[in-house]
C-alpha cells in the first residue's frame, strides 16, 4: 500500500460527493437521495442505476440526483460504485446505499464528521439492530453507508472489483494501510432487505450466498489475510452502541 503521504489529493480542498449505486429500488431511491441532498458536507449525488427495469433512475432524478446510468448491466454493486466515482472529482466519497429505510442527512452529517475533522480515514454508519448493535460494530464492516478518501478507492484493483465483495476490500485498503476507523449505529436505519426484495426462499438463498463468497475471500480460498481484521480493530473507534 501507498503511504498515505503521498497520495494525489494531499492539501486540496475537501469535497464530498454521495455515490448511490442502485438496481430496481425505485420504492426507496427519493427519499435517500432527498436525505444525501439535506447532508450539510455533501456537494453533489450521483445515483448510478445499474440496469434497473423499474423507474429507479426516473424517480432519483426528479429528488434531485445527477444520475449515471449503466444499461444492460445485470447488476455488479462494485462496478456501479466504480461508475460513480469515475463521475465525480471530489476528494472524498460518501457511499449510500439506495434500499435504506429510516435514513436522515442528520446520519449522513455523523458519519462524515470524523473523516473530515482528521478523527479517521475511513467512517461508517451500521444498521439498528437494537441489543446485537454491539456485536455488529466490532464485526467486519459490510455496510453501505460509510465515506473515504478518493486513494482510498483508488487503491482497489479494478481486478477486485466484484460485486458486494466491494466492501470487503475498501476494509482492506484501510486495515493493510494501518487506518483509522470510526464506527456507530445509526438510530432508527435498517433496509430493504433480499427477502423483502426476492421473496423468503430466493432472498434467503441469495442471503447465504453473499455470506460464502464473503468468507472465501479470506485465506487460504482467497486472499484477504485474516490478520487484517486484527489491525482493523486496533484502528477502530466506535460510539453511539
């Protein structure tokens, strides 16, 4: 990994842009994007709609969205992401998922905060999940809500960019770089989730998928060293369980 002294970006002035990939989430795309709008840091929203067959991209640019559209894809949140960022010439990313529920620009404000006042190099917010809030801030972070510096992304081999393993490797980036983290649940936040979206049976089975190809990510299957995750939390700092 580059130090971290050496990046592109050094000494320019901070801008935050939201990228929002989004397949199909025309239920739930305004109102997250009306709330990205309403965060105090943010400049601009991209909503990149990765081949939606409903009005997805309609609906998030009349709330207000710059929307890039990726037509005939069959969905790949990691290249969606990409997309996005490639559109943008701000310094600092502000990832949103397009399928929150309960989502205001007042969790948007928390998780840009300690990025921007130096606290961390990487910020996130985690999903309510009331007495299990512990466990999931301590655990790797899966979620979508969360701001980086642009090298941080610039980091990821396009080589690794595969679908919502995307994730796993912007923790890398930060935990093999020796990076700080900021981590707290956001109040009242949760999304659609794949049962929701596919039906119990095929949400479930898509559910377990995600999780194996997550966990073959790591040595010896995959590549990601398990003692990442151990320079992750000595970088971590959370509140607000």
């Amino acid at each position: 990994m580059s130090d971290e002294r050496d990046r592109s970006d050094a000494g320019a002035p901070v801008v935050v842009d939201v990228v929002m990939p989004a397949r199909d989430e025309a239920t739930t795309v305004a109102a997250n994007v009306t709330a990205a709008l309403g965060c105090r840091h943010v400049r601009d929203v991209i909503v990149v709609d990765d081949g939606s067959s409903d009005d997805t991209a309609a609906i998030a640019e009349r709330a207000g969205a710059r929307v890039v559209a990726r037509p005939g894809s069959t969905g790949s949140k990691a290249h969606a992401m990409d997309a996005g960022v490639q559109a943008t010439d701000a310094t600092h990313v502000l990832f949103v998922d397009a399928d929150c529920t309960g989502l205001t620009s007042t969790h948007l404000d928390a998780i840009c905060e300690p990025v921007l006042d130096g606290r961390a190099e990487m910020s996130l917010g985690a999903f309510d999940y009331g007495w299990l809030n512990w466990l999931v801030l301590v655990l790797p972070p899966l979620s979508g809500e969360r701001i980086i510096p642009r090298w941080v992304w610039d980091q990821i081999p396009v080589t690794k960019h595969a679908g919502y393993t995307i994730e796993t490797r912007i923790n890398e980036v930060i935990a093999e770089g020796r990076h700080r983290t900021h981590a707290h649940t956001m109040r009242g936040v949760s999304h659609r989730t794949k049962r929701v979206k596919f039906g119990v049976v095929d949400g479930l089975r898509r559910t377990v998928r995600m999780y194996v190809d997550l966990l073959s990510m790591l040595k010896p299957v995959g590549d990601v060293r398990w003692r990442a995750y151990w320079w992750y939390l000595r970088g971590l700092t959370i509140t607000g369980r």
